[in-house]
C-alpha cells in the first residue's frame, strides 16, 4: 500500500477530509488537490513523514487536472456543489478528471456522485449529476460510481443546521416534510470509497447506492433532532404554493433547484448494491450524533434530552 498514490479531488472538504483519513490509515499516500490547498494542511499532522502532498487544482482547468493525476495510481473525485454552476463542475468538471485519469495511465477512479442522480432530472443538480456519471463512464469506463443519500457528520451542514434554526426559532416550518432520506454517516462513505478505490479488480464499473440503516421522512428528520436537543417546538408545514414562493427570494432558506430535488425520495433504490456488497454496517444517527449535537441544548452536555 505505501507505493500506492491516490489523488483526491475536493479532499479538503468535509467528505474529503474523511476519506483522506481513511486511506492514510490504510498506509497509503494520498495527494490532496484543491483551488486552495490550504483548506486541507489540517490533515498534514495525520498522515506519515511524506504521506500527504497538497497540490493547487481546479477541476474546470484541464491542465492543472492533468498535473494533479500524474504518477497517481488512483483517482476520487469528490468535487460537487449544491448551487451555481452545475453543469461547469458536475458534468464537464467530472469528464475532465476522468480524461485526465485515462490519459495518465491510472488504474482506477471513483466518481462520488449522489442518489437521485439523473441525466433527465428536472433538477439541475441532479441532471448534472446524472450527466457527470455518464461522461465518467465514457471516458473511464471501469470507473466505480458511488451515490450516497444525504450525509451527516461531526461538521456537516445537515444535522446542524437543522439543530441551529430548532434552537433559534419558536415555530420551525416544514418544507416537503414527506420527503423521504437515508442519512448516511461520514466515516461509513470515506471506508466504502475507500474500499472500491483501492480494489478496483472488485468494484471497478459499478455503481453503488449508500443509506444509512434509518428512512426517516424530513419531519421525522427535524423531529428527532428537537428531541435530541431538548427542545419542545411547533412543527408548521410549508404549503408548496408558499414554498415555491421561498425559493424564489434571493438568498432564502431554499433554491428552486434543491425544491425540485425535495420532489422525490432519497432513499437507496430496490437491489442497488450498497454497504452489505462492501462490508460495511451503516451507522444510525443516535449512534454518534450526541456527540456533536450536545452544542444546541440549553446547557451543553449537562442538559438532558427531554428538556423542554
């Protein structure tokens, strides 16, 4: 393993940063690219003497791509955004790397694209997502395609910020309360990428769905999290009339886009291949969340989940 070199696009993220630790541990070297390196120098004091390189790249500018693949024998590509220019990073940004990959000789890839992805989706994100995945394909054929639900984690922008407008707000409204997920932990997706990237005789040119062991609706969702932080609140749905109007307001809570994606359920589809293919047992939330989510209760960690 310590000859081997992967290079992780985006590996300065929040889901970057634990599938750098994941492979670090593993003993083998890891190449962080990110526009600004910096984002991932944290990570330095984790690896061995030499283990981690940080390299300046952008996904949309082929021959920084092109330096950041050379000598790799693997390449993930985790780069995505939730709003912007979707078809410039998911779809052209992803083809891109895969050229890039294919033309420096490495021996895998894996592509980190999402449930929900759809070449035809009425969702820009998930069109482009869908799209990223067939240009991979096409220009990497072997490539292992990982879709995971929506993640959470120690520093995710899920459960906290669920946590904080719970705690700040005295009526929480609902938007697509019915919408169903399969959260997903962190560090179970680092592993299972981790998994496929370094065995890509195994997994090479499938595609894998990942859920976390729960389906819980987006009320379900805020609900559990009130009662993880002691907070008794009043749960208002959002009429779709109302949130159409929300998601037009500049910098609202909601784009239009991610209320298209909230139309349809984010759940692993009937017998995709998922965590049991990889060995992996997924974490529920009450696992590990109290961790993290102690901050929002009134008192910290002194306080118990039942207050109101």
């Amino acid at each position: 393993m310590q000859d081997r070199l992967v290079t992780i696009f985006g590996g300065g993220g929040f889901l970057g940063r634990y599938v750098a630790q994941e492979l670090l541990s593993r003993g083998v070297r890891v190449r962080i690219t990110e526009r600004n390196p910096g984002n991932a120098v944290r990570l330095k004091p984790l690896g061995g003497l030499g283990q981690i390189q940080l390299m300046s790249a952008d996904i949309n500018k082929s021959m920084s791509v092109a330096r950041a693949v050379v000598g790799a024998d693997v390449v993930i590509n985790l780069v995505g955004i939730l709003n912007g220019a979707f078809d410039a990073v998911q779809r052209q940004g992803a083809q891109t790397v895969a050229e890039a990959a294919t033309e420096a000789g490495v021996q895998a890839m894996v592509q980190v694209s999402a449930i929900g992805a759809n070449p035809e989706s009425a969702s820009a994100y998930g069109r482009s997502k869908g799209q990223g995945e067939a240009a991979v394909r096409a220009a990497f054929p072997t490539a292992t395609i990982v879709r995971p639900s929506i993640i959470f984690g120690r520093e995710d922008q899920f459960l906290n910020r669920f946590a904080q407008l719970i705690r700040m707000a005295p009526v929480v409204p609902l938007i697509s309360g019915g919408t169903k997920f399969q959260p997903v932990y962190v560090v179970d997706v680092a592993k299972a990428i981790a998994i496929a990237a370094l065995d890509p005789m195994t997994h090479g040119g499938k595609t894998y769905e990942l859920g976390g062991p729960e389906v819980l609706s987006m009320e379900a969702i805020n609900r559990w999290i009130a009662r993880a932080i002691g907070r008794d609140k009043l749960f208002v749905p959002v009429p779709a009339a109302a949130a159409s109007m929300i998601a037009m307001l500049p910098g609202g809570p909601i784009t239009r886009d991610q209320l298209k994606m909230l139309a349809h359920d984010n759940v692993v589809a009937p017998g995709a291949l998922g965590f049991q293919t990889l060995g992996i047992a997924p974490t529920p939330m009450a696992a590990v969340a109290d961790t993290w989510l102690v901050q929002y209760r009134r008192h910290g960690r002194f306080a118990g989940r039942a207050e109101a």
